[in-house]
C-alpha cells in the first residue's frame, strides 16, 4: 500500500498573507486533494520577536474565505499535534543535541559583540568552515574549556556543522535536479540561546515527525535546501525524506522582481489575500476580499500565476482545478502579476456564479454605503447589473440607484435640449406610469414611444432624459427594466425630480 499524501502549509504569523503564500496554500490542496490526502495548517512561531498578534487568526479567516479547510491545524487538532511550533518547543532540544553528540554540530559560545567584531573586520563573513576555528565555540576550544563554559550557564547556542568540499543534489518536482555546494554555506544556527529552535531544525523535525510527503514552498526556499537535506541525512531519515517543490516567484508586473506589498501601494492594487492592519503602524495594505474579489475568482487566478493545463483553458472552477491541476504543467520561471487580467478573472466569475451565493457580500456593501436594501429586489438588481460589474465593489455605483433616488444629474447631456414641450410630454409620462402599474417592462416600452410619437419626438430625445431623471447619470440596463424594480409610483416621482434639476 502506497504512503498517503500528506503536505503543509507552513506560516510564519508575522503579517499579511500574500500572493504567493496563497499560491502554496492553493497547490498544496489540490496536490493533497487529488490524491485523496491531507492538508496541514502548521503555526511556524518559534522566532517570537517577529510574532504579531492578530496574524495567527488573519491566516485562518484567509483560508475560510477561500473555502480551503486543512484537515489538521492549531484549531482543528489532529494526531500530530500540537501544530504550533511554539507549542513544540522540548520536542527539538534532543534532536539539536543528537546532532552534536554525532559531530554534525556544535555549541558556539561567541557574543553578539564579538560577531559584530568579526563582521567590520571580514568582509563577507560567514560563520563557516572558514572562520570557524578562529571563533569561540566547541570546534575551537578543548573539551574541559567547553565544560566549564556550559557548567557555567554561559549562552550559546547549537550550530549546524556544514562539511566542506561537498556537492549536495535533490530532484525538484519542478525544477528537475538541482545542486549546491556546500563551500557557499555558511553553519546556520539550529538552536537558539534561548532553547527556541531556528526555522531550520524545527521544519526538518515537524515534517518529519508529521509524516509530511511533499514540501511546496517558493524558490526563494531554494539556498536553504542544503541544510535541510543535510538535516535530514544526519537525524537518520533520509530515506523518510519527503519530495520537494520549489515554485515560481510571483513578480512584479513589469517582471523585475518578486511582487511586495509596496508595489501593492505603488500601484493601487492588492497584494494580500484579505485586508492586513499592522496593530502597530496602523498601515493597512489592501486585500483581494475587500477590493470586491470573489474568492473563486481569486483562486482561479493564483492557479493560473505559474500553471496551465496545456489547453489555453482560462476559467476553472474548484472541481476542474481538482482534477487538471498537475506539477508537470507548474512552470519554473516567475509569473507575472497583472492586475487587469484578475479583474477579467472577478468580472468573468461575477457573470457565470450564481447570484445568491454572493449576495450577502453585495448586501453589506452596500449597507455599508449607506443604502437599505431589501434581499427580494437585490436579488433581481444583481441578475439585471452583474454583466457591467468587473469588482463587488461595482454594484454600489451599478444598483445604488435601485435603492435610493439620484442625489446629482449628469445636466450636460439634457440641459441644453430641455424644453417646455419635453416638461409636458414627461408630466405626462409620470400620471401613465402611476395609472399602468400592471404593464410589463415592454408594455411601458411600446406606451413610452407611442406617447413620444404622440408628442412628436424621436425616442432617442426623450429616452436619455428619462434615464437620467432614473439613475442620474447615461448609464445602466434598460430603463423600463429599472422603472419595473423601483416600482411607477417611485419612478414618476423621480421624474417629477428630475424635471425640477432640468429646469434649474
């Protein structure tokens, strides 16, 4: 029987969770869900001097706007817990010391004055096979020095001990065999003073010990994978070692480098999944949800940031992902972020989803702007305005009218044309509404242009004043369809409105 699958998501709850973060999210569940597998949500808390309060539940009200579930996380437990590493934190101390009980590590006593020392005084330094000896630590002292050192509780901590001269190689999923020389390696720090372990030790023994078969994580991860393989080697697992996956960088939309949220304020775009306040500036950078994505849309478009199924396909629904998404279609070189297309992505998915599993969100939008709004005539105004909304964002302006008469007119278009004649013809167009409140929006269509013959007006002089008096502005869907929604009573009052703006 084959191993089950079983891959992680592993932040660090230090902020805002981007683009790419979500993209790993997204490739690590389809993988685990095509196969029948499991998703982990891992907390990677051990550097608590970065720990933001607040991010932990930021990452999982991420997730659920997604609709993505993991099977094991902080919340929903699992039968490898706990799954925050700060939770976990004995768990590591007897592997880093394995590790220099077998020579594959050792203590460093050295102070941060003493590093600093040796950084102004070497250019490049590296804590390394070349400095290594000239430094304080197990390497360099005797055996009765180090003793006494640690009799004495003086601090230090546990490094990873890099061997020299040694070529190390892995097959990427996606990147074909990839190889590092371990001379460009420095001896990375497993565990701290403080007995918190580095992201280093504690992501090799948490997969590890939670049986975790594929890693996905971006290149950038890539310089790190000599020492993680290494870890692996020198705990005795390497036969137990999962498969790696280093994904394509997200870049910035001129594609010189990988997308920050800087570019997200330069640009006036979303970089983040949903809004993320940083409780101690007080900035906000802007979130997909709230810049009025729906999260099938935001999903399509990060499946679509690095991979394809070969056939030009562009609009896939969760299902479809589930079944075409493969690694052998993840392309190995940076995607290029481009706003315009996620919004062709939002505007697409906002035509073809089905109105009533996004209403709630078009409802408190526009509550929040101030409108009240009844859930039966929302319903219709969403199915009538959906074609002309590229964000949620869009229906304050496309429906808002639905719910409350025009504050201001767009006069240039008909103050110039307006006359005592085109008064007359829509005080009468006002008493026919309110006396043919059983017509059928073409019913009051073929009234409306029998009345304009009548009056000896082409329909197209009197037809834009008409939705200006509806709407304020030459814009929206047929205005007998407006006129059948807000109802004749409120139409012909806003007529009455309306001619009174004209002739101002």
């Amino acid at each position: 029987m084959s191993q089950k699958i079983r891959v992680r998501f592993a932040p660090s709850p230090t902020g805002g969770l981007h683009l790419g973060g979500m993209r790993t999210v997204l490739y690590n569940y389809l993988f685990a869900k095509q196969a029948g597998g499991d998703f982990i949500l891992r907390i990677e808390d051990t550097d608590q001097t970065r720990f933001v309060p607040g991010a932990e539940d930021y990452i999982n009200n991420c997730l659920q706007w997604c609709g993505i579930e993991p099977d094991e996380s902080p919340q929903k437990g699992g039968p490898y817990g706990p799954y925050r590493q700060s939770e976990r934190k004995d768990l590591y101390r007897g592997y880093a010391d394995q590790l220099v009980k077998d020579g594959y590590a050792y203590y460093a006593f050295d102070t941060p004055q003493e590093l600093d020392a040796m950084r102004r005084d070497i250019p490049n330094f590296q804590y390394g096979h070349e400095h290594r000896m000239q430094l304080r630590n197990s390497l360099s002292l005797s055996a009765h020095e180090v003793d006494e050192l640690l009799a004495a509780n003086v601090p230090y901590v546990i490094r990873l001990r890099m061997p020299e001269d040694e070529t190390i190689s892995f097959k990427d999923l996606i990147r074909g065999y990839v190889s590092f020389d371990t001379q460009l390696s420095d001896d990375k720090v497993l565990l701290k003073a403080d007995g918190m372990p580095t992201y280093h030790l504690a992501v090799v023994v948490d997969d590890h010990l939670m049986k975790i078969t594929h890693i996905f994580r971006g290149e950038e991860w890539l310089p790190s994978s000599p020492v993680h393989l290494l870890l692996w080697r020198y705990l005795g697992w390497e036969n137990e070692m999962p498969e790696w996956a280093h994904l394509p960088l997200i870049l910035k939309p001129n594609g010189n480098g990988k997308l920050s949220k800087r570019d997200g304020a330069k640009f006036g775009f979303p970089v983040y999944a949903m809004n993320w306040t940083d409780p101690e500036t007080g900035e906000t950078v802007a979130g997909f949800k709230e810049s009025g994505f729906l999260p099938g849309a935001f999903l399509n478009m990060l499946a679509l940031m690095g991979w394809n199924d070969g056939t030009g396909q562009e609009l896939f629904s969760r299902d479809e992902l589930l079944k075409k998404f493969s690694l052998a279609r993840v392309n190995n070189s940076g995607a290029r972020f481009d706003f315009e297309k996620a919004k062709w992505f939002n505007a697409e998915w906002i035509k073809y989803t089905d109105t009533k599993s996004f209403m709630p969100q078009v409802k408190e939008l526009m509550q929040q702007a101030g409108y009240t709004v009844d859930d039966a005539r929302l319903e219709q105004v969403i199915e009538l305005v959906k074609d002309r909304c590229t964000l949620l964002t869009d229906f304050i302006d496309q429906a808002a009218y639905f719910f409350e008469a025009p504050r201001e007119y767009d006069l240039k278009a008909v103050k110039a044309k307006w006359t005592p004649e085109k008064e007359l013809f829509f005080k009468t167009l006002a008493q026919q509404l309110v006396l043919n409140k059983t017509f059928t929006s073409q019913q009051l269509e073929e009234a409306f242009k029998a009345l304009a013959e009548a009056a000896g007006f082409k329909i197209g002089e009197v037809m834009l004043p008409y939705r200006i008096m509806l709407v304020g502005g030459k814009f929206g869907p047929a205005v007998f369809d407006i006129t059948k929604i807000i109802g004749e009573e409120e139409a012909a009052a806003r007529i009455e409105k309306g001619i009174e703006a004209f002739k101002s």
